[in-house]
C-alpha cells in the first residue's frame, strides 16, 4: 500500500512560532541547529514543520501519528530532504520527502510505501 501526505506552511507564522517556544517544542537538537544555521531561519523551520505535518497525514492520523522530534529531518550531502526515525517508527515503511519553498510559502510532501 502507498500512502501520501502534504502541507503547506505560511512562512510569516514561524516567527510567533519561534516566540512561543515552538523551535525545542517540535523540533529535534540537530533541526534546530540546522534551523538557526540557516540566512531565512523561518522558512526553513515552515519546511520542517511542513515536513512533519505531511508525514502525519500520510500517516492518517495526523501530528497525533508520532511524537514531532521521533522524526527527524535530515538533509544528505546535496542538500535533500529525508526522515531519520527515532527507534523502529515506521520502520516497516520506505518514506520519501520533498520540501520546497516559494514566496511566503513552504510546501512538503511525503510518500509511504510498506516494504
């Protein structure tokens, strides 16, 4: 079975996300690191936070699917998105990530495919 998952974040909500101590809420020591390391700290924190969003979806369940830093984005030498699982979650799953940005918006979406 395939299943699938996408979000779309406005990049403008991360700043009062970041106020309300929404960055060690959700994200992962090595996502925040990443997150600050970054020019546009926001739109990288709404690809993220999109990321994980389509991930609970493609789930079906939404963000209630697994605890937010149990999944973590990650990128690979060229700059690619993809999960690194904390533990066996969704390890009976091959899970693919794309996150794009455009404007004032970050967009993710996620593919699951069971293995």
């Amino acid at each position: 079975m395939i299943k699938s998952g996408c979000d779309i974040v406005k990049i403008s909500r991360m700043e009062g996300f970041f106020e309300k101590g929404g960055l060690k809420r959700c994200f992962t020591e090595n996502e925040e690191k990443y997150i600050l390391s970054k020019k546009n700290p926001y739109e990288t924190a709404a690809g993220i936070f999109a990321a994980k969003e389509a991930l609970g979806k493609a789930m079906g369940k939404g963000l209630s699917s697994f605890p937010l830093k149990d999944a973590e984005v990650c990128h690979d030498e060229a700059g690619a998105p993809f999960f690194s699982f904390k533990e066996n979650l969704f390890s009976d799953l091959e899970i693919s990530l794309s996150i794009s940005h455009d404007g004032d918006y970050a967009l993710a979406f996620v593919v699951a495919r069971e293995i």
